[in-house]
C-alpha cells in the first residue's frame, strides 16, 4: 500500500493552511475592504471638484489643491530627509567595536534585535515625520500664497522703514520657514543622538570618553544649526515688534514698539543676534577642534545675555526711565498707533465734529417744520415686525421668514427712493406636511417670493387692513406689487440648509394657491447625478445610499447643496471674510442675495488689533448673522468685495470694490480670473449696495478710542466712548447699528446712512454720534460724520428709561396686561435737528386677536421732553408744542388766470366749499399716513378754494 502521510498513530493532518479557495476568497475580500476604502476617502475629494466645477470656481479648487500638494510634498520630503539623513549618518559615524560595559551589553540586544529590519525602521521614522510635517505644512497654504503673490502696500512703517506688504505678506512665510527648520533642527538632534546611543557613539555609565570624535562633531553640527537659526530668529524679531501685541493700560490693547521697545528690546536683539552667530560658529568649529569646550561656553554666555540683556535690561529701562515720566516717554509712539490704526481701519479721515446736543427752545415752530424732513423715519422695525410677516404672509406652514428682516431702497409710486423692510419666503423644511425622504428632498425644494412692506409707514384705514400692521409693497403668492415681474423659485437662501435632487424624474411641489401647481427644476446649478458613479460618490458622502439606487433619481437628476449665500461665498474665496448679514435684492428680474466680504490681516505695523467676533457682535447676532472669519484676530480690513449668489441659479459673481487694496491685489494674483472689475456691476445692482454693518461696527469699535488723535489725551483716556447696551434689551449687547435716510448737520439732502451713538466711558449719557454715507450710487460713500456732544445730553438708556415714566406709557402697558398682551419696543432712532438730538421708538403690542406685532404707538423725545402718542405725526406735534402738522415746504398757491374773471354767484361759492372740504379731508388724510408731499398739495388746494371762495362771495371786488 501507498504510504499516504500517516505515521504509526494514522494519517498527518494538515492544520493552519486554509484551502486554495479560502485564500482566494479572504484575498478578495481584503481588496476590495481595500478599495472600499479608497473611493471612502475619494469620494469627498471628487464631489469637491465636482462642485466647484458645477459653481465654475474650479481654479479656486485646483490652485488649493495644488498649492497643499506641493507644501506637503516638499516640506515633507525636507524633513524626512533631513531626518533620515542624520539617522544614517549616526549610523555610518558609529563605533567600530563597542566598549565591554553592561550598559554596551544590554544595547547589544537592542541592536541584535532591529538589525534585520534597520531600513525598514529608518523608511518608518522618516515616513512618520515626513506625513506630520508635510500635513502642518500644508496647511500654511494661505501664507505661501501671499509670500509668493504679495503685492507692495506703498506705506512704510515708522521705526525701519520696511513697506507694509514685508510684515502683512512676507514676515509669516519667514516665521514659518524658520519654525520649521527649527523642528527639523530638534528632531534630527534627537534622531542623531539617539542613535548613537543605541550604537556606542555617545556613553553614559560606560568607561572612557563620553562621545566618540565623530559623534561630537555630527551633534556639534547640528547644535550649531540650531544656534544659527536662533541667531536668525532674533533678526526677525527686531522687526516683529513692529506686529507684537503687549498690554498697555494707556491704550488697552496695544500693537508696535513702545519706548522701551525701541530703546532697550531692540538693541538687545542685535547684540543677541551677534553672540549667537558667534556662538554658532563655534559649534561648527568643532570639527577642527574636537572639543566642545567653547561651544558650551559661548552657549552659556548667549542665555546669560538673553536674561540679562533680553529681560532684565528692559524690566529696568521700564521701571525707572519710562514709569516716572509715561506720557512723555510714550507720546511719540502712541502718535505712530493712532495713525496706523486710522488708516488700517480707514478711519484716517473721521475727525469729530462738535456738536451742541441741545437745540434752541425758542425755535419749536421751526423745529417742527425740520422735523418733516430730517429723516424718513423707519417706524417699521426690522428686527420686530418678521413674525407679522410669518403670520399675514408666510402661506402655509412649509414657508419661513428670517427672525431678523433686512432694509432695503425701491423705488416708490412717486419714483422717489423708499425705505423698505423686506424678506424672502423660504422653504421650512420643518413645517412640511408629511416627512418623508422623498418629500424632504424631491418634493419640497424651494421657497417661493419676497415679501416687502414700507418701512415709514403702517396701515392705518381698517378698510386696507388691520391697523398697525405693515403696509405691504410686495405680498401675496405668487406676489404682486411694486418689485415687477421676477423669478419668484427660491433655491437658495439663508435658511436653505438641506440638499435637495431636482430636475428628474420626480416633480417638485411649486405652490399651493387653488391646487397644487408643480415644477421641474430648468436651472443649470448643481451637479449631475446622470451617471452611476456620481451617483455612488454622493452616497457615500453625504451618509445616504438611498442616493445610489432611488428611482427618484434619473435622467437630468440634479443635485444642489452648499446653498446658503455664506457658504457657497466662503467655498469659491476661502480667502475672504464674510459678513454676517446677507441681504437679498430683487435686480432686473431676479433675486440676488447680496453678501459683503473683506479682506483681513494682522501683520499692519503699529495697527492695534481687534477681534471680530467679539466687535461685530451686538443685540441682533445670532448663528446666521454672525462674521465668517478667516483670521478673528486682525488689524487691517477692507471691505474689498461685494458678491452676489442668485436665489434661483446659486451663481455666485465677485465683484472688486475696493481698487486700491493690497490684499485683494494679491489675492486676485493668485486666483486669477475670479474676481470681476468694478465696472462690471450693473446700475440695478449697484442702487442696492450698501455699507456692511460688520465693517461699520468694526470702525466704530475703533473710534472709541481712535477719534482722539492727540497722544496726551488719548494716554489720559479723558475723552473715550464705549457702544451702549441696546436700551431695548435686558442682556447687556451692545446697541445694533441702523440703517436710515437722514439729513446731518449742513446738509440739505436725505442720504441712505448707517448710524450709532456713542456713551462716554463709564457714563450713560450721550457722547457722539456717528453716520456714514451707506448709498453705494453716490460720491460720498463711506464718508464718516462724527458729531461729539458738547453738552450733557440723554443718551439712549436714559432716554428710553424716561420714556418708560411717562404717564401714558404705564397707562398703556397696564391696558396691554389686561387683554394678555405684550409690549415690543421698536428700534430707538437717533436723528441730529438743529442742534439737538430728535429720539423716535415705534412700540409695539403683540397678542389678543392678533398675536403678531402691530404698530400702536410711537415714542418720541427732545430736549428731555418725551412723548408717547398714537401716530408719529401728534408725537412730533406734541413734542414740539404745535397743534398743527407743520408742512416740509411752503407751496405757492397756482396762478391766477388772469385771461378771465374768477367766477362769481352761488354755484361757484358752493363748488369752491365743496373743494376746500376735500382738500382738507386729503390733508388730514396724508397726516396720518405721514406723507407729506401730499399734505403740502392739500395745503396749497386748500388756499387757493379759500381764496376762490371768497372771490365768489357776493360784493366781493373782482379786481
């Protein structure tokens, strides 16, 4: 018989080798993990490009990809290299024979133990550090980019001379450049040592010398490397104090030299620099001399120095030449930060204005008739009136309006400017019927319309309405009124979150009116979901494999996503800083949310800085409203950027605004073709531009302490303001900025403005008062007035405390309480009237039949004399002591034809009453609407009945 394997006990069996078969089969399996694996990882890179290929940003998505690329590879390979190289170096330096010793013997089987796999240990080491540094490096992206393309600022900084673009473009890329040799330094210190260690060159308990000549020379290299970068790192730091931040009680929050960092810092970093280039050469000489004898002596001499001439010479210049006498020491440098703050800010050219803050109580008459015209008075608050929209506009439950509504300018029936409270009806995914993927993504996929009331005005004839409520331009579904024919579909928005599938198979619900009306998606924005691997690539992305096999989803299947105005913003210039309030238009037909952004750095030299998200925050800022920051901390910004994204397409368009920036140049360098001149804007466009309110809060933050420009006054801290609490509100934010049409001191027009006040310090009286020009269509645009207050006047906590007292007030919040009411008060205006300071509130009652804000009453003060009355016209008249409405303009009476006599007899008498009478029924009837152009035409019809009608009377001389 055949021997067959067995042994005297029976056959061998196999035991631990798995079939042919199952090797194959876990092969497989290991594969495919593997590539299952890949495409995880691919796929959000390939719905990336797709993307941006969709949004035609693509350069924006190449050019970052392959600016981290290339940082990763070349900063990786450098400290892999650079790593690995001293390794083998160690390696190839080290002893022949080892010493006997029991610390020798115990290495021995560390050594025994990697020598089979010493290249694969040296390729890990290397690997690991090369992935680490190449993964911090590319992340410094940003600031090669701004080395490479950096364009001259044309200003110098005071102290060396240097253009402003060496500390904003080239000071970070150098930092990090020598952070980095820094660590490569440290770390192949390290990897040298110890690997000499490991193999004899360097002994710690064993007999003998400590360090073999070679290893003292290898590591004696490498120290002198490090000294030598350090030597390097004080040069910069000279300059680096230009950027430094330091506590200064004077100022606060203080950037750039001061007296004892020119006079004492400075000097020590040269002669730092000095030791330790001297100090390097030493190490390095050591090849030579064997010895690290005066290696370590100089290097203790250079530490020594950086205590003795780096800390404790500075601490004595400080505590006895610049404490006894601050304010003269430090006024030189104060005037340096003033001017760089002022103009990184672009506050240079604001300069306060006194202004008296009482006006004269002889004038009233007069007072009164200014009042007319010093403001439109938005009585409509934005920031109150939205659930009033919701309720009389929103249509059904799937449709939302914004918390916090926006101020826009239309054109009136009378073709004049008007100022409108406006907000888009967008899709609440939250209020749809039923909730079902399907429904979530398919069906409901877009808000429809913008809803527009005046923002001077309320209903106040129950025949239009319910009294109180906002008088609506713009309503209904589809709307109709005064913004035309436009493209109603909203896709994206502000509250537009979720991604929707449009333009297959499945129908999208459109609006709800007598029926459902539906409708497929003809836009060109989002990504095909045609082909199946897209198809799986956004499945695995976005966590949802109902993507990959839907029936839903087929021929001309788009994909949208990434659709709020900020974002889509932030990803196609990831350079910019975002404001926190996008605002939409309706523009030749279609809707465009207009977004305001900002190029930002902190390296301007002497410039203080500011955080963002703290300065742009106030009452009104929530997660939506809040500033998308590329860098919190700054000392320069520019509102360089106006960019628009179509409601309906999601195309978004960069424009250039400001020309003259710097920052944008040199980010426009590196992305070309990304951003569009200025002259490419349209006039529709441009009539609904505005001043940014996060760059306006910015400057007035600054202005706090940057409106005084004499350095002993500002060191003093006499004269400086603070934002006050928004007199509305119980939290202590700060007071949001306004946008209103006013007319300022000496001027004879309305301009589109954005205005504040200001507290002194500490106090809650009214300080200043600052508007800038916020209408983008004209000359004046971002001119800043600042109006300081000479006298003690009310400030805003003041005046609304006082408001509060009025009999009136607890007479009607009393009222309220009583049908289960509550009181909203609106936004406190603050507009300057001859000499004064005129405060307007709306206040509002929610609750009862309507629980909904309804404009009932409005406050107004002057003087210190408050009211509190049912319209804005009595409040004006009573405040004034008037008992009429004073017109805005005095209109002549119409000529008389003198070719015929005027008419005589009963019939003429009786038709000249009948027209007085309804010239006065118009007048009252434009009083209480507050137009006054219609009242001034009353007026003069008026006259010229009386007058007609005392021609008429009998006896009366023709002549």
């Amino acid at each position: 018989m055949p021997d067959r394997g067995g042994g005297p006990t029976g056959p061998r069996i196999r035991v631990g080798r798995p079939s042919r078969r199952v090797r194959t089969l876990l092969m497989t399996l290991g594969v495919l993990a593997v590539l299952a694996m890949a495409f995880v990882m691919f796929a959000g890179f390939w719905t990336d490009w797709l993307w941006y290929r969709s949004v035609k940003y693509s350069s924006v998505f190449t050019t970052t990809l392959w600016t981290k690329i290339g940082l990763f590879a070349v900063f990786g390979l450098l400290m892999a290299g650079a790593v690995g190289l001293n390794i083998w170096l160690a390696h190839r330096l080290r002893p022949p024979l080892s010493a006997m010793s029991l610390e020798q013997q115990s290495l021995d089987r560390y050594r025994m133990g990697i020598a089979p796999y010493k290249k694969w240990v040296l390729l890990g080491i290397t690997a690991l550090v090369g992935l680490i540094a190449g993964a911090s490096a590319s992340s410094q992206w940003r600031t090669w980019l701004m080395w490479v393309n950096g364009v001259p600022f044309g200003q110098k900084d005071p102290q060396f001379r240097m253009d402003v673009a060496f500390y904003a473009f080239d000071l970070p890329w150098y930092r990090f450049l020598l952070g980095f040799g820094f660590a490569a330094a440290v770390l192949s210190l390290i990897a040298a040592a110890l690997t000499h260690y490991l193999y004899g060159g360097l002994r710690v308990t064993s007999p003998g010398a400590r360090a073999t000549a070679a290893a003292t020379g290898h590591l004696s290299v490498l120290l002198g490397i490090f000294v030598a970068l350090k030597a390097v790192a004080y040069w910069l730091d000279r300059y680096g104090l230009a950027v430094k931040s330091s506590d200064f009680k004077a100022a606060g929050n203080w950037t750039g030299l001061r007296y004892v960092d020119a006079n004492a810092y400075l000097p020590a970093k040269t002669i730092l620099f000095c030791i330790a280039v001297i100090c390097a050469v030493l190490f390095f000489a050591t090849l030579w001399r064997r010895t690290w004898q005066l290696p370590v002596i100089g290097f203790g001499l250079m530490v020594l120095s950086a205590i003795l001439i780096g800390g404790l010479y500075p601490a004595i210049v400080q505590k006895f030449q610049v404490q006894p006498n601050e304010q003269a020491k430090e006024a030189p440098y104060i005037q340096k930060n003033i001017e760089a703050t002022r103009e990184a800010y672009g506050i240079a050219a604001a300069k306060a204005e006194d202004y008296p803050g009482k006006g004269d109580p002889k004038r009233k008459a007069q007072q009164r008739e200014d009042a007319t015209t010093a403001a439109s008075y938005r009585v409509v608050d934005s920031n109150v009136v939205s659930p009033a929209f919701q309720q009389l506009q929103q249509e059904r439950k799937y449709y939302q309006f914004p918390a916090t509504l926006d101020v826009d300018r239309y054109t009136g029936p009378d073709g004049k400017p008007q100022d409108t409270v406006i907000g888009l009806r967008e899709l609440n995914i939250k209020g749809i019927p039923k909730r079902n993927w399907i429904n979530d993504h398919f069906t409901y996929t877009h808000g429809y319309g913008a809803i527009a009331a005046k923002g001077t005005s309320v209903i106040d004839d129950p025949d239009k309405g319910t009294v109180g409520a906002p008088d609506f331009t713009e309503s209904g579904l589809p709307t109709t009124g005064q913004l035309g024919k436009y493209e109603q579909r909203i896709y994206y928005g502000e509250k537009t979150e979720q991604y929707s599938i449009v333009g297959g198979p499945q129908k999208e619900l459109d609006y709800e009116k007598n029926g459902e009306e539906t409708t497929s998606y003809k836009g060109k924005s989002g990504v095909n979901l045609s082909n199946a691997f897209n198809r799986a690539a956004y499945a695995v992305s976005f966590s949802e494999p109902q993507i990959l096999y839907s029936g839903a989803i087929g021929e001309g299947s788009r994909i949208l996503y990434n659709r709020t105005p900020k974002e889509r913003v932030e990803a196609v210039a990831p350079w910019l800083t975002i404001d926190g309030d996008a605002y939409p238009a309706v523009v030749d037909g279609r809707i465009k949310w207009i977004v305001d952004a900002y190029t930002t750095t902190n390296g301007y030299p002497y410039a203080s800085r500011t955080t963002l998200g703290d300065t742009t925050a106030d009452s009104l800022t929530d997660r939506q409203r809040a500033v998308v920051a590329q860098q919190n901390q700054v000392n320069y910004i520019r509102n360089s950027v106006k960019a628009t994204v179509d409601a309906y397409d999601g195309t978004v368009d960069l424009y250039q605004w400001d020309t003259k920036d710097p920052v944008l140049k040199t980010w426009m360098k590196a992305f070309p073709d990304t951003v569009k001149e200025k002259s490419e804007i349209e006039p529709g466009l441009l009539a609904h531009l505005r001043y940014p309110q996060d760059m306006f809060k910015v400057q007035r933050e600054l202005l706090t302490r940057y409106h005084v420009t004499d350095p002993e006054q500002f060191y003093s801290g006499s004269d400086a303001w603070q934002v006050p609490d928004d007199p509305t509100k119980k939290d202590g934010s700060a007071v949001p900025p306004y946008y209103l049409s006013l007319k300022m001191p000496g001027e004879n027009d309305q301009k589109f403005s954005l205005t504040t006040t200001f507290t002194p310090s500490g106090r809650p009286n009214l300080g200043a008062f600052m508007a800038i020009d916020a209408d983008a269509t004209g000359e004046g645009y971002g001119a800043i007035r600042l109006l300081r207050v000479t006298s003690t006047v009310q400030g805003p906590s003041q005046v609304q405390s006082e408001l509060n007292s009025v009999p009136e007030v607890a007479t009607f919040v009393r009222d309220l309480r009583g049908t289960d009411s509550e009181i909203d008060y609106g936004n406190l205006l603050t507009v300057p009237l001859d000499g004064g300071f005129l405060y307007i509130e709306p206040v509002y009652a929610r609750g009862g039949a309507a629980n909904y804000p309804l404009l009932k009453k409005v406050a107004v003060s002057y003087g210190g004399k408050p009211v509190f009355k049912d319209s804005l016209a009595e409040a004006l008249n009573a405040v004034f002591g008037v008992d009429g409405a004073q017109p805005p303009t005095t209109t002549p009476p119409p000529p008389t034809d003198t070719t015929q006599p005027p008419a005589t007899g009963s019939a003429a008498l009786k038709q000249a009453i009948a027209d007085a009478q309804k010239a006065y029924d118009e007048g009252q009837a434009a009083l209480k609407k507050n137009d006054w152009a219609a009242y001034g035409k009353a007026q003069a019809d008026l006259q010229a009945a009386l007058e007609r009608a005392a021609a008429a009377q009998p006896g009366t001389p023709s002549g």
